[in-house]
C-alpha cells in the first residue's frame, strides 16, 4: 500500500550488477528466473524449421536490457552474432496464430509466486498483506492505417481521437508488486456508418486481413477486439481464478464499476472496490429506488471528516440487485466535488477503504514504466497476432523486472533496469513518486477545494514535461527527501 513512509525512504542503491552481466550469455541465462522452458507445449506445434521457439523467446525477452529496439537492428548488432537466427525466424513466431500467448503469460506469472514461495519470499513480513486485481485501459496508438484491426479511438489525456487500439489490462497487485496477467485489445466502432471504426473507407479497405484457422488462439484474440471490455474484464476475472490465481479484492475505476464486474466478482469469492458514476444506476434505499446522488442528498447531514486523508465524507448502506454494498460519498473540504466509492465489503472503514483503492494507481505506474522502459505499444508491425506477442513480451519483461527487483530487494525497477543494461538510464515512475503525488496534493487540494485530486494525479503521470520535474526531485543530490533518507 502507498504509506507517506515510502516518500521517506528514498536511498541511492549501494548494489550493483556482476561484470559477469555484461557478458554475452547474460542476454539469455538471465530470464531463466522465470523458468519458461516449463511451458515449451505451447510452442510446440510452432514450426521453426529446427530453431527452437524457446530460445527466440528468451531472446526477444533480452531486448531491452541489451539496448535492442526491434529484430531488424538486432539482427544487424553484436549481439546476433551468438545466435545467427534471421530476422524472419523471429518474424514467424510472433506472426503465428497457433500460439496461446494469453497461456504462456499465465504460465510465467504463476511461476514467478511459485519461485517466491520456494524462496520463503513473502508478500509482507506478517503474511497478510492485501491483494487486488486492478483493471485499466490505455490508448496504444499506431502510425498506419493498415495495422490489422486499428480504429480512431478516444483519448481522455489528451481530449482527442487517434488512430490505435485501446488496451485493457489486468494485473495482480499482491502486496508488494505489482504484474500484468492478462490483456486484451479493443477498437471503437464510431457512430458515423459512412467511417467504419472512425475510418475513412479507402483506409479500412487497405487494412491487413489474415485467414486464421477457425478456433485458434490468434482468432479468438482478434475476435475480442470487438466485444465490450466490461465483457473482456469478466472473462478475465474468471480465467484467472480457474488458473488459480486469486485475489482479495477487485479494483477499477468508474468507467468499470457495473453490476457486471461487482456480480463476477461476488462469485468468485473476490470483494469489488470502485468509483462509481452511473447517473440511472438505482439503488433501493429505506425501500425506494433511488440513484446515488439523490441518496447522498437524503445523508447530506450526516457529514464525517477522515484526518488522515483531509476528506469529508458520508457513508451509507444499499441494496443493488439484492447485494449489500457500501457507499461512501466524499469531497475534498467543505466546498469540493463530490466523488463515489463503491464497497462490497462492509467491514472495512472509510479510511480502510480508500487504502485499498489506492492500489489502484500501481497499474498506471505499469503503463508509464512499460511505455518508457519497455516500449509497450511500438510495435508497428500489420499482423495483428504480432501485437499480441509483442505485448506478451513486454509483459513478461516487466515481470521479470519486478521479480528480480523482488528477489535482490532493489528499490526502485528503474534502477534494477539501469543496472542489468550495465549503462546510465535515468530512474522511473515508481510507487513513491505516487505516494509523493498525494502527499503533495492533499496539501494542495485542501488549499483549493474545488480540484480533482484523481484528474491531477492522472495528468501528472501521462505529462511529459509535469513528470519530468517531479522526477528531478528523486535524483537531485539536493533533494531534502533524499537528506531525510
């Protein structure tokens, strides 16, 4: 969880990686953490004339710690002179729809719990650390109109359209890390017929289009480009708890919280915590069906302060399709725009509740870390099942950093990342400088009542330039957080 201690514990990292990192083999040996040779069934069918698909795998997982970008400038690097493989090797793999990519993620996440749990690596020194599974999206954009499946879709940072894919991310947030577990890609249809997904129609035409055998794991990957992500996300609830992951809690943001998701997550024997802004949604209430602003109205007396969190706030409990839920309304002093918190546990206080939903923000740590370090999203190629590998990859790099950082208790994935490549690289978004944010905005929110505390920390984390001068206050010797270290 995001404690104000964390800002307090900023320290320069006295570790540093063997020379041995440097060495050839290191691009290869040094993902065996993760152990995926256990899942070469999956690759198995891949026909890779002799070369083993594991061993591609594991090169394309090196990429970014041995400053490659993409297979072309790989194959042309020092570094291909150890393996020889050319670039359509690569190609064919992350080109093919037979591999279940969504499987083989799976399969490394679940050994990565396994790995800590044979360590005796806990989640927290008493074991009881909370765990969530967190759900976001976020805009990939794409530079040409013949990517396979790519529309206009909105982007709520910057208020306007572009041309790419929404993706919708699940991740395991388990009480000190968090890991990507699941994604899916989706395309926005548009309103205007004549522009299919936004499209002019000259452009939709030129599209990629790929025959896939019927029931493959490539087809039913580009089969969810089309379905809701509310549907995609209880898909994934479910998948994930037959995997045998599981979770304490559900965490989203507004856009997520529906009858849907919180029902899933009740059978699945997961508690839903959310922000909640459906205007229609009704609530029965003293036996009347009410919506959730008309029922913070009836409560508008009952108003109690949160110190810890400098929040004035009301509780209430309802009924919704005959499931006890908690809401709390609450605004930043006596003047602020109030906000909705949607709780199925009702066991937990205020203060409890909003501890816990501030996990939440670790997944858009993810998002910014895995667009800077790892390139998330680059990807250009026009067959779609190449987007899907790639982002698999992506994903398991991140893994791999989280659990090394885990591992060799480095304090920041920046600079376990700066490390393995052997080279400068300026240190990344972490979970202090969230606990930073808000700890800096619930001073200045108290001063100005009127903002959005969740609105500034997320343009915060997606502006460059906002980013880069609260960064600074992370490397700068001068740094009085750092004195206090």
């Amino acid at each position: 969880m995001l404690q104000d201690k964390d800002i307090k514990n900023i320290s320069e990292l006295k570790k540093t990686f063997v020379l041995a990192h440097k060495k050839p083999e290191f691009f290869t040996k040094s993902v065996d953490v993760l152990k995926i040779g256990k899942y070469h069934s999956i690759f198995s069918q891949v026909k890779q004339k002799g070369i083993p698909s594991l061993l591609l795998i594991k090169i394309l997982i090196s990429f970014p710690f041995i400053d490659q970008k993409s297979v072309y400038g790989f194959t042309l690097s020092y570094w291909n002179r150890f393996v020889g493989f050319g670039k359509d090797a690569y190609y064919r793999l992350k080109n093919n729809y037979g591999v279940n990519w969504r499987g083989f993620l799976m399969g490394v996440v679940r050994e990565v719990f396994n790995t800590l749990n044979k360590k005796g690596i806990t989640t927290h020194a008493n074991g009881t650390a909370i765990k969530a599974f967190i759900f976001d999206d976020t805009p990939i954009g794409k530079t040409g109109h013949a990517i396979e499946g790519v529309s206009r879709i909105w982007n709520h940072v910057i208020h306007k359209s572009i041309l790419g894919y929404q993706l919708l991310v699940m991740g395991l947030y388990d009480g000190t890390m968090f890991i990507p577990i699941n994604f899916s890609f989706h395309r926005e249809k548009g309103k205007n017929k004549k522009k299919p997904f936004g499209l002019k129609p000259k452009h939709y035409r030129k599209q990629y289009k790929k025959k896939r055998g019927k029931n493959t794991f490539g087809a039913e990957r580009k089969k969810e480009l089309d379905i809701t992500k509310i549907a995609s996300v209880v898909k994934m609830i479910k998948h994930a708890v037959e995997s045998g992951v599981m979770a304490d809690y559900v965490l989203t943001d507004s856009w997520f919280t529906c009858w849907e998701i919180v029902e899933t997550s009740i059978k699945n024997q997961l508690k839903f915590i959310g922000m909640f802004s459906k205007a229609k949604t009704l609530f029965t209430y003293r036996n009347k069906k009410m919506t959730y602003k008309e029922i913070r109205q009836l409560n508008k007396k009952q108003i109690k302060r949160s110190r810890r969190f400098h929040l004035h706030y009301i509780k209430t409990v309802v009924n919704w399709n005959g499931q006890k839920v908690a809401l709390y309304f609450t605004r930043r002093g006596k003047t602020g725009n109030w906000k909705t918190i949607l709780s199925t546990d009702l066991k937990l206080s205020f203060n409890e509740t909003v501890e816990i939903y501030q996990i939440r923000w670790t997944i858009e740590v993810f998002f910014k870390e895995s667009k800077q370090m790892l390139r998330l999203g680059k990807n250009q190629s026009n067959d779609f099942d190449a987007q899907i590998a790639d982002t698999t990859i992506v994903m398991i790099q991140y893994i791999f950093l989280s659990l090394r950082n885990r591992m060799d208790k480095y304090e920041s994935l920046g600079k376990l990342f700066e490390n393995t490549k052997a080279e400068v690289i300026e240190s990344r978004l972490q979970e202090r400088l969230v606990a930073l944010l808000i700890a800096i905005l619930d001073i200045i929110t108290e001063l100005f009542e009127q903002l959005d505390e969740e609105e500034i920390i997320e343009k915060i984390i997606h502006d460059e330039q906002a980013f880069e001068k609260i960064r600074r206050l992370f490397i700068s010797p001068k740094n009085s957080f750092q004195r206090a270290a």
